[in-house]
C-alpha cells in the first residue's frame, strides 16, 4: 500500500516538473521571438541603408519628397518588417500558448496519478478488510450460537442428534 502511495507522489511530482520545463519552455519561446524581431528589424535596416546609398552612388536624387520613389520603398520595407516582426510574435504566441496548454494537462495527469494511487491503496485496504471480515464470519458460523449447544446441521454431518447417519456419507 505504502509502495502505491510513494509511486503516485513520484509521479506527480515528476508530472509536475515536466510541467514546470513546458512553462520555461512557453516563456522563452516569446523572448526568442522578440530577439528574432530586433533582429530582423536591424538587418532591415541595413538593407534599406545600403539600398539608399545604392540609389545614390546610381545618381538617383535622395530627397524629402513623400511621394517620391525612394521613400516609397523605404516605407514599403518598413511595412514588410513590421508585418514580419508581427508574424514571428504570433507564431511564439501559438507556440506558448501549446506549451502552456501540455503543462496545464501535465499537472492535471500527475494529480491524477498522485489521487488514482492514494485509491488503489484504500482499495486494497479495504479488500484486506473485507477479507478478514469474511474469514471471521466464516469462524463466526462454524460457533454454536448458544454456549453448550451444538448445531443440528453441525451435529448431523457427526450422526448425533437428530442427523441420520445416512447425512455423513452423502
């Protein structure tokens, strides 16, 4: 018995520390995101330097306009980049959310473990009880009911009073 409860507390136990690494897990999924993201933004941002300096060494004029055609690009880059950043934080996020649903079902699994144990014990308890109790009905049986007197089926089965003999042999 003592042996199911010890498994039981192992197992959640271990559950819970399994729960406890998806959780880290979840967490550094998001702040890997947010490095990928810098990341990404710095790397854009060297591509439109030197995509700027490009248009300059090609004699295009670089100037303040709005419309023209290099801060177009250059607003198109920083679009793309931010829908990006956007879409490595949402895939963290899908990510995260997975871990921390396996975590929840982790622990959940080891309280399980842990209560399905503690069950098994009593279960077993009880059947050692009910054992005994069955034996000791059995012996409670075989007792004359009152002190001093025998049983007629008890004595039949011997052939004294008022069995037949015949009830000893069938």
């Amino acid at each position: 018995m003592y042996s199911s409860q010890q498994q039981g507390k192992f197992q959640k136990d271990m559950m819970g520390y399994q729960s406890d690494l998806a959780r880290q897990r979840a967490k550094l999924a998001e702040q890997n995101a947010e490095i990928q993201a810098g990341r990404l933004a710095e790397q854009r941002r060297q591509q439109t330097a030197a995509g700027m300096a490009g248009f300059a060494t090609n004699g295009l004029l670089i100037d303040d306009a709005p419309a023209s055609a290099l801060n177009i690009w250059e607003q198109d880059m920083a679009a793309e980049t931010a829908w990006q950043q956007e879409e490595i934080r949402t895939q963290a996020m899908y990510e995260a959310w997975g871990l921390n649903a396996n975590a929840s079902m982790l622990t959940a699994q080891g309280s399980m473990a842990r209560r399905g144990a503690a069950l098994e014990m009593w279960g077993a308890g009880l059947s050692g009880l009910s054992g005994a109790a069955g034996a000791g009905a059995a012996i409670y049986g075989m007792l004359p009911s009152e002190p001093g007197k025998v049983s007629s089926d008890y004595a039949g089965a011997a052939g004294t009073h008022g069995g037949s003999a015949m009830t000893a042999y069938a």
